[in-house]
C-alpha cells in the first residue's frame, strides 16, 4: 500500500494560499486564489477558485461499508492482521466531495462523502454538512441547516461567473 498523505506548510501557488499544517490524501485539487488555513485533512475532494476556507476543515469521503461481516478493517494497511487477511471484506465507499466557486467555510466543519457544495455559499464555524448545499445560501449547524439565502445586492457580485472566468478582481 502507498501512503499518500503529506503536509504542507504556507503553501502559495497562483493566489492559493494554504496557511498551517495540512494533510493531504489522494485525489485534491484546489484551485487558484483561495485561502486555506489548517485544514485537518482532506481527501478526495475538489475546491473550485476563490474560496475562504477557515481553521480546521475535515472531509470524509469515506462510507463505512455496512455490508461487511466486521467492523474492524482487517485488511487495513496498519492492521496486525493485514497480511493474512487480505480483501477478507468490501472496501470502504467512496464518495467524493465537491466545493464550488467563492465559497466560505468557517472554523471546525465537517464535510461528509458525496456532498456539493455550490458557488457563493456559506457554512458556519463548527458545522457537520450532511446534504448538497444551493448556490448562495448560508447553512449551518448539526447537521448544517438552511439559515438563509445570502444577499446580493452589488450587480458585479452577481456576475461572479464571467470575473472567474476572466480572472479579473476589478470590482
């Protein structure tokens, strides 16, 4: 087995800028001019341009599979018993999770596998999302609820589309 994960640390590339420890796992891609700060983990996960992602972001892509004769993972890469009991169950579903345009994820949240969450929106500090979140609305709590839509009243705002597009933050 390979391990994938490693840390960067104040990390910037193209306006990205990852702040802190991080650990990366396989299938990331984070697009440019974001901030990312501490992230706890993430895997197989995408981040669309221009997002604000805040202390502590933990993605889980992975679904325990419930048909599985055991809980406990013995074909596991750090199981004692991963030798002798190779494939014995299903692998863990993978579910991956995708993160939009202009999006701000505050303190503590957790992402749960097969989640989309669509441009401009909001999740609240210390948030477990658990459903797709809608283009420009706020969500938070456990699990993340609709709080509210999120106000646009500037018209260049409104035309975020054609500003990523063009990579231009004339505003």
């Amino acid at each position: 087995m390979t391990l994938y994960t490693f840390i960067l640390s104040n990390f910037s590339k193209n306006g990205l800028n990852i702040f802190g420890s991080t650990i990366f796992g396989p299938n990331v891609f984070i697009d440019e001019y974001g901030y990312l700060h501490h992230s706890k983990r993430l895997e197989n996960v995408t981040i669309g341009k221009f997002c604000s992602i805040a202390e502590g972001l933990y993605c889980m892509p992975h679904e325990h599979n419930f048909k599985n004769y055991f809980n406990y993972k013995f074909d596991d890469f750090y199981s004692p018993f991963f030798n002798k009991y190779y494939r014995l169950d299903n692998p863990d579903i993978l579910k991956p999770i995708i993160i939009g345009n202009d999006v701000c994820i505050g303190c503590n949240v957790t992402i749960l596998g097969s989640i989309t969450i669509e441009d401009g929106s909001i999740i609240v500090a210390d948030s477990v999302v658990t459903e797709n979140i809608p283009p420009y609305t706020i969500y938070g709590g456990v699990p993340a609820k609709f709080i509210k839509n999120k106000i646009i009243s500037d018209e260049r705002i409104k035309q975020i589309e054609s500003i990523i597009k063009n990579y231009s933050c004339e505003l």
